[in-house]
DNA sequence: AAAGTCGCAACCGTAAGTGTTGCGAATAAT
DNA sequence: ATTATTCGCAACACTTACGGTTGCGACTTT
C-alpha cells in the first residue's frame, strides 16, 4: 500500500461493517482492503482503545462496530489513530532570538489551527454518510 | 530537522523576508531557520517557480518576495510546494468487486474534499497577516 | 481437545525526506 | 579581466516512518 494509508484504511474498513453487522475477521478484511491482517489489526486495535470498534477472540470472532455507524464521525476516526496530518510534532527549539522564536511561535499556532479546522470538519460526517446506500453481500 | 517540515519552513522564511524587503541568501536563511542553505534552496526553488519569490545569484544576490506579503497566501506557498497533507496519492487500484470499487471510491472523494477543504482555508490567510507588525532587525 | 482468531513483539524492505558535498554557472565588485 | 559570492543542480549518505511479514501465545467457541 502507499504511505500513510492508515486513514483510507480505516474509513473503507468501518464503511465496509456498517454496511451490515455481521462479525468480520481481520484476514477478511486485510483481503478486501488489499493488505495484511496484521496491518489491519495494527489499525482496528487503536480504533479498540477508543471504542469504536470491538473484537472478539476464537472461532467465529473477529470485529464489529462498537455503536451505530450514524454514531462515528471522521473525527472519532482521526484522533483514534492519533494522526496529525497539518499540525508540526514539535521537538526542539532552537530559538537564536527572540523575535525568530515568536515568529516560530506564530507559525506553529497557525499549523495547530489548521488541524483543528480539518478536525472539525471530519467531526461533521459520520460512517453512515460514507457507507451509504446499498447494502453489501460479498461474503466470499 | 523534522519530517516534512517544508512547509513550516516556507512559511517561516517568507514570513521572514515580509519584515523588510532586503535580500537575502540562503546561508543567512538557514542558520534562521536552523537547516542547510541547499534545503533552503529546494524550497524556496518551488516558489521560485510559482513566481513567489525571486532569486538574484552572485555577490549581493539571495532572495526577496516577488510580490507584497499581503498578496502571498498560504495556498499559494502549499500548491507551490507541491504538497498533499490529506489526500491519498492513487497509483493502483484493486477493485474485487464492483461494491468495492464503490466504497474506494467514496473514501478516495472524502479524502479529496477535505483537501480542498484545507486549502480553501488557507487561501484566507496572507503571509503579511502571519509576519504580524514588528519590523526585525537581526542582521548579524 | 481442537481449531480459529486476536494480541503482540520482532524484524525486514521500501520510500520519503533531510542533510551534506561538490562543482558549474551567473553576476556583481574591484 | 579577475575574483569573489551566490544560486542551481546532481549525487550521495543517513535517518525515520511505515507497510509487510513471521512467529508464538492467549483466548474462546465448537
């Protein structure tokens, strides 16, 4: 797959069970997404930790959704997989004065507004809204 | 410096160069911005050719705004560069099925929308509007 | 008891990006 | 003209991020 496909991963994913309930394994998954059920466990495990998605153990297990798919906006999505696709992971400052670190400053706030424009925006569509109409009968 | 840095890099040189219209180089640019003058260069090359700026070479050259910071908007520095924070770069497609298909594809316009999303965003802000009011004076 | 499934850790390979060096081209200053 | 300065560009090394893969243990249903 190509990089930073985590996002587009989770979306077909979660579309792809809100299309109907039925428990699906990560092997099924990984097959119809077009990658590995190691990376799609990688993916749905975070989505777990933020109780959007559930999984079960042992025969007959695999994953569902935690709640409605009208109930999980982009934005639960987002934040579940800690993406920061806009805003600058900060480090270290090497401020030579200070009129280059305010103007640093003043760049870094902007970015962080940024991703927060872009969260707000994903928190007005939900799961729902992308699965759709239809209702999916692959199995095989 | 950090990954993909580019354009925070971008803004803040060009939020820079919005305090006085002197010219300068990119050694100077780089120990301000704590990186190398090439990847100064390379950066500021793109917006060379999106006529953002303009760069004079021998004794007394370096770079300066082409136009008045008020006129530069952060779109204009992102489409420059090149860059695609949101959106998927498609190169292959699997589809398995039809239904599939149906479902990459929605992903693929959400993923889209928000891009344009963010740049419509960013057309709203001027470089003039993040250099801010004080006039720099750090030469040395 | 057996089989299926997730959970997790470790590792490899690839890709992207920054940092660095070197050299050529252009141009201003002398 | 000569020289010094600066960009332009290509090539390379180094690092980091990420997807992909394997292996094994834990759990749970049948």
């Amino acid at each position: 797959m190509k990089r930073n496909s985590r996002l587009a991963l989770a979306l077909h994913t979660l579309a792809h069970m809100a299309a109907n309930d039925r428990v699906r394994t990560s092997t099924y998954i990984a097959e119809h997404a077009g990658t590995n059920p190691v990376v799609v466990r990688r993916v749905l495990g975070k989505l777990r930790e933020a109780g959007l998605v559930i999984s079960v153990k042992g025969p007959s297990g695999g994953w569902r959704l935690a709640r409605d798919s009208s109930q999980i906006t982009l934005a639960d999505i987002y934040l579940a997989l800690g993406e920061s696709l806009v805003a600058a992971e900060v480090a270290d400052d090497t401020p030579s004065c200070s009129i280059e670190n305010a103007l640093h400053q003043r760049v870094t706030n902007i970015m962080d507004t940024l991703e927060q424009n872009l969260i707000e925006r994903l928190a007005k569509t939900t799961i729902a809204e992308i699965q759709g109409v239809e209702k999916d009968e692959s199995s095989a």
